[in-house]
C-alpha cells in the first residue's frame, strides 16, 4: 500500500535535483556567455576598419605611452616637410605655413616673419626657387614632458642655375595638447630653433 506513495517521492526528489543541476548548468552557461561578449566588446572597441580602395584593412587602438615617440616623431617631421617645402608660388606657401604652424608655438611664426622681413620668400616667389627637405632623423626624450627633440635634415634649394644642399638641424620641445584635425598627433612644439643651417654642397645646373 505504500509502495506507490514511496516511489512517487523518490521519483519527485530525483527530478527536483535533475532540475536543480539544470537550473544551475544554465545559470553557468548563461555567466559565461555574458563573460565572453564583454571581451569580445571590449576587442572590436580596439579596433578600427580602414576601406582603402575598396579593401578594408583592421587597425587596432593602442595607448598614447605606447606609441607616444613614433607619433612624436612624425609630428617633428611633418611639422618640418611644412615649413621647409617651398614652392615659387605665395598662395602654395601661404598654405603650407599655415599649415606648420598649427603645430608650432609662436616660435615657428617669428622664424617665418623673419625670413619674410629678410627678403628670403620673396626671392623664392620672384625667382622661381623650389625648397625641399629630406628627414635624415629625429631624436626624441620621452622621458619627461615637455619632451626634447632634436632634428636632422638635409635641405636642398633648386635654383635655375645651381642647386644649394645645406645641413640643417634643429631643436625644441614638445608639449601635449587636444587632438584636432589640424594637429591629428596632439603636441605642440615649444621653444623651436635652428642650430645649424650651413651649406654643404653646390651644384652648377
């Protein structure tokens, strides 16, 4: 008689614990996939795809430490590939100074006042000179901010007679500021002067 009522409880307490297991199993289950789509998340927050060409190439985000001198580094060359390209044409650099300067403290705006006042673009303007520069290298200290830097390069001056190559070399610092779409690096370079700018080599044409 009691038989039935026996296994109806026995039956009734393995099927409660195989529910337990399974609420359980679930519940773990469902942690995990919680976990995984937070580092999955927090993966495709890192990186960034470029559509070049109709191909997409991944990018990936890094921290400013991380990349802080290669930035630097092209920050002191653009600045430089700016203010020393020169073409025969006043709109062409009007364009590029102001471009340069976006990068430069007053500094790099007294030195180009002062070549404007000493007749120097004027002679590019009115002698059909070209200006170019070569980075040879940059150094930079980034051990501390404001960061030091010191910059080699080679500038050569395209007359239509002769070709000037001159040494140059210059130094300053720099300061971190905002990224803008005028300054994608976000420094700004301090106290920035020529060292060295003598002439090297001419070249009759």
């Amino acid at each position: 008689m009691f038989q039935p009522t026996k296994n109806i409880d026995t039956a009734f307490r393995s099927m409660r614990q195989f529910m337990f297991w399974v609420v359980i199993g679930s519940i773990c289950v469902s942690l995990y996939a919680l976990y995984q789509n937070a580092v999955l998340s927090a993966r495709l927050q890192d990186k960034v795809y470029l559509l070049s060409n109709g191909k997409a190439a991944e990018l990936f985000a890094v921290g400013r430490k991380e990349n802080l001198a290669v930035e630097a580094k092209d920050h002191i060359a653009r600045f430089h590939e700016l203010f020393f390209s020169l073409d025969p044409d006043e709109k062409a650099i009007a364009f590029t100074i102001k471009k340069a300067l976006y990068l430069s403290d007053a500094t790099a705006k007294k030195q180009y006042d002062d070549l404007v006042e000493s007749g120097y673009i004027g002679g590019i303007i009115s002698g059909n000179v070209s200006q170019q520069i070569m980075i040879d290298s940059v150094a930079v200290s980034s051990t501390a901010e404001p960061y030091a830097f010191r910059c080699y390069a080679t500038v050569r001056i395209i007359r239509s007679t002769s070709m000037v190559t001159r040494n140059l070399v210059t130094q300053g610092f720099l300061r971190s500021i905002s990224r803008t779409e005028h300054n994608p690096h976000g420094f700004l370079i301090e106290k920035w002067e020529t060292i060295d700018n003598r002439d090297i080599k001419i070249e009759e044409r």
